[in-house]
C-alpha cells in the first residue's frame, strides 16, 4: 500500500505499549514480539513523542536501526503545534529516521488551524520527514486541513477505528475521494472486539469501546466475529485486521506478545468475502454514530494539555 510515496504493508503496529504506564508489559516479551512482526511482513510502524516521554522512540529507534525497510512514523503532541520542528528533531534523534510526521491531535480552537498544518510542512522543508499527516481530525476538519498545504500534501489521517467504533467511515469515503488513507488505532479495540474479557490495563478502564463491548450489541459483534474466525480456521483479531484491509484502512495494532505478533503476520495474508465483510459490517452498524476524537479537547489551552498528558504518563 501507499501512504503518499511510501510503501508499506497492508498491517503496521502501533509502539504505545513500549512507552506508556498505562499498559503493563515484560519488556523482554514486547521486544520479540516487535521483531517478530518486523521480520515477518510488516514494514510500518507507528509511536508519538508523548508515548513514555520518549521512551518508546527510542524502543523504536533501536528496532529499526538495523531494519533499513521499515517505514518509520511519529506523532507531534497537540499542544507542541507550535513547535514541530523542535519537536521532530528531538523524535528524529530518538528514532535516526522520520517518514511520516502527523499532528497527534487537532489543536487547540484559538489556533488558526493552517497554521499549525503549515508548521509540519517546515519539518518536512528541514528534511526532518518524507511525508506529513494528521491524527484525529474528523472528516470535517479534514476538509479544512486539505486546503492549508502550501508545499506538501497531507497523505494520511490516524484515527480510532475498529467494529465497536466506526465514526470514521465518512473520513474513509473522503480519503479515497481526497487521495489520503486513513490509519486506524486501536484496530481491535485494545481486545475488546475479539475477546470476551480483555484484561484490566489502565489503558483499557475508560475505552468507551471496551464498555460497548460488554453491552448485548457489543456482545453480538464479539460472537460474530469468533464464528466467522472459527469458520476460516484463523485468530479472531486477524479476522478483524483483515475487514480493516477490506475497508480500505491501514490498521496499525499493538503487540506485547509473541503471540499477538503471530496474528498480525496471519493477518497479512487473510483477505475475506464479501459475504464476510458484509456480515462484520450488519452486526456492527450500532456503532457507526460517535466522536473520532473529543471535541472538548478543542476548548483545552496547550499548555494544560501538556500538563495533563504529564500527569497521566500516556
């Protein structure tokens, strides 16, 4: 697949886990299940400088210094808009290469949004990135993000998607109009769309998709999902993974197990029937309605942001 002139894998994964407190983790297991996946297939992979304060660039730096073929993305903090060159800079000497550098959240309201879109086309100007994007923009947003590009064309949008949250299918539909992918988080609703108990992370306590899981409908998708896996003979989150290709969508999961990182890689090859797709779409139509990202965010001032996002040690 293309994200602008990228070549990357259909599947990436996701770094959070080798940053964040909010996740309980052996380092050693996360780190084989990461070469697993790297060596295996998968070519893309995803972190932000607000994961651990750094600390998972650099888990990421060490992983793909010596993987030359890995396409290597980050994210500037929100209320670091401002300053994303700085920002790159310290991320490129963490991880000693950027291809795609996205805004990791809209900023906040008072800030002209051109302005900060422009700020990422100066890193991309210092030849700190080959390609920028965004990170939870809605589709309406986007549309105003499109028009701000002097120079570098916005290639792709990150955001939350997976059966038990599907708020993004219109971005979906103006990406392929627009000319830019949309990459999903949380593909498997940190577990919750493909197991019937996921396990008590502090990540994982407030997901709104993990609460839709345990109502009838979430209930429901769950149960679909696992027969429709059991029926194809493979894992239910390559199942998942494999209707996000379907989509249209990159999904970019976390692995903290050798395990998890086997189901990416079976994923790669899994392509479903129409009638499957069809099926996983039906039983999830309640969760089309919802946010992408809070809106209230939007009425936060940077620099409480930044405090907050301390204090919660993303």
């Amino acid at each position: 697949m293309k994200i602008g002139n990228l070549d990357v894998s259909s599947i990436g994964v996701g770094a959070w886990q080798a940053g964040a407190a909010a996740w309980r983790v052996d380092l050693a297991e996360l780190r084989k299940a990461y070469e697993y996946v790297l060596d295996n297939g998968v070519n893309f992979i995803d972190t932000a400088e607000i994961y651990g304060m750094g600390k998972s660039e650099e888990f990421v730096g060490e992983l793909v210094r010596s993987r030359p073929h890995v396409v290597v993305a980050t994210k500037v903090a929100g209320f670091n808009w401002a300053k994303a060159v700085k920002s790159a800079e310290r991320s490129r000497s963490r991880l000693g290469r950027i291809d795609l550098l996205q805004l990791h959240w809209p900023p906040p309201a008072y800030v002209p949004l051109c302005k900060a879109i422009r700020e990422l086309e100066k890193a991309a100007k210092a030849g700190l990135t080959r390609e920028i994007g965004v990170s939870n923009f809605d589709a309406s947003l986007m549309e105003k993000a499109l028009t701000c590009t002097k120079s570098y064309p916005i290639v792709s949008d990150q955001v939350v998607y997976n059966p038990l949250q599907r708020a993004a299918e219109p971005l979906i539909e103006l990406g392929r109009r627009r000319g830019f992918v949309v990459i999903a988080w949380s593909p498997l609703a940190k577990g919750a769309a493909v197991k019937e108990q996921v396990g008590d992370d502090p990540a994982r306590r407030l997901d709104p998709a993990v609460k839709r899981a345990k109502t009838p409908q979430g209930r429901a998708v769950v149960k679909a999902v696992r027969e429709i896996a059991e029926r194809r003979g493979v894992s239910p989150a390559a199942m998942v993974l494999a209707w996000h290709k379907a989509k249209g969508v990159i999904p970019i999961p976390g692995v903290k197990t050798l395990a998890q990182a086997r189901e990416v890689v079976e994923a790669l090859g899994l392509e479903l029937s129409e009638e499957e797709v069809r099926r996983i779409d039906e039983v999830s139509q309640p969760f089309l309605e919802g946010d992408i990202w809070p809106g209230v965010m939007r009425a936060i001032p940077g620099f409480l942001q930044k405090l907050a996002f301390t204090i919660a040690r993303v």
